[in-house]
C-alpha cells in the first residue's frame, strides 16, 4: 500500500539535544510538507520541499532544519536552537500543484 | 493574509443527530478549500475538497460541504452521526505557493458523540 511513514512514533530528548524526525513516501509525490500541531492551535507549517535537492521555509522555521536527498525521503532534524520543542509533528506529500495534502500519523516529541 | 476560521472549538452532539462543522475562511480569490478528520494520535485523513464547479461537494464517510462564496464559508454536514465520528476536524484553505499550494489550517473542532 502506498502511503507516508513517520517514525519514531514517540521521541523524548533532553535539552541541548538535536533530534530528527524521519519521513518516507512511496506516493511518487514531488512535494512533501513538514507540520507542527500543538493543542487548539492547528497546523503550522515548518518546511516544506517541491523537488529534490530544493526545500523553503514555512512560517515557523527557526530552530528546524531539513534536507531533500532523495524524492521519497524528507527528514527533519529539531535542533537545540529550537526553544519549545515539545509538539506533534506530521509529515505530508501532494502532487504538484494540486494542494491536496496526504498525512503520516505523525511523530510526538517530548523534550524532558 | 488568508486565514481561515473555526468558530466552535467543541461540540456535542447525540448519535444519530445532524450535525454542522462551520468554517469561514478569508482568501481574496477563488480559493481550494479541505476538510480533514484526525483521530487522536493519528494523522490527517481528507473527508472532502473543492477546487471550482458544484458548490455542494460529498466527501467519505458520509459528510458533504458547501461553499457559499457570498458568506466566506465552508461548512461540513453529516444528516445522522455515528460514535466512530467523534475526532477533531480541520477545515483549510490552499493558498498559492512557489508552483505549489500551501494550506492554511483552521485550529480544528473537536467533535464529541453522546450515546
């Protein structure tokens, strides 16, 4: 079945840790999304990439950081410089141009 | 700057009733419009879209939405709930991006069922 895999499903880091977050599709999507979910405040998005080897950032980038190596792969690391980590974050694909989004099931990140 | 706004941060409803999910959305033109349903500790799943033509779209599981340019709104209908409705729910807007589209996300409407 094609689809978007996120993993770990659960994460925990200690301050001053950089963690990252891996995201695969096998939905021969080009573009592929990085969002952040914390309570009532919907999804804000991180980064996101429309082509290989090509990424921008979202409207709340600081602290995050991304690469595009491959079509199936976008992994994104949260760094030490990100000052309140602790959030859900899911990972998306779509065909170019179309706006409509495919999720993973997401990855929650708890920092102790 | 588009946004898009859901009004009702809750609702309940009994099983069986009818239920409305508002969104009002700010986009200065014709915009693509989603609802997504999210179980808890799950990913978004699309219940239904519209990008341009009948103004009254069906999605799955039963929901249907209608766009009403004059109103700014999208909001999502089911005649008859069921227990397995219960979830948050995120209406969006995409807004144009690079050659892409970004979506703009309501902050969600949590559904509760009664028995």
């Amino acid at each position: 079945d094609g689809g978007i895999t996120q993993s770990p499903k659960y994460l925990f880091r200690k301050e001053g840790q950089n963690v990252t977050l891996s995201c695969e599709q096998n939905l021969n999507h080009d573009a592929m999304y990085w969002y952040r979910q914390d309570p009532g405040q919907g999804l804000r998005l991180i980064y996101y990439s429309q082509i290989v080897n090509d990424f921008q950032k979202g409207d709340i980038a600081e602290g995050y950081s991304v690469s595009r190596e491959k079509k199936e792969s976008f992994p994104l690391t949260v760094t030490s410089a990100q000052k309140n980590p602790t959030a859900f974050y899911l990972c998306a694909s779509s065909v170019q141009g179309t706006g409509e989004l495919f999720f993973g099931e997401g990855s929650r990140l708890t920092v102790l | 700057a588009q946004s898009v706004t859901q009004p009702d941060i809750h609702i309940t409803v009994s099983e069986g009733a009818s239920l409305e999910l508002r969104c009002n959305y700010s986009y200065g033109a014709t915009p693509y419009l989603f609802w997504y349903v999210q179980s808890p500790g799950q990913g978004l799943q699309l219940l239904l879209k519209y990008f341009s033509g009948d103004t009254l779209v069906q999605g799955i599981k039963g929901f249907e939405a209608e766009f009403k340019r004059s109103q700014s709104s999208f909001n999502l209908r089911k005649p008859s709930v069921h227990w397995s409705d219960a979830a948050e729910y995120f209406c969006a807007v995409g807004a144009p991006m690079d050659s892409s589209y970004k979506l703009i996300f309501g902050s969600g409407t949590r559904l509760l069922v009664r028995p």
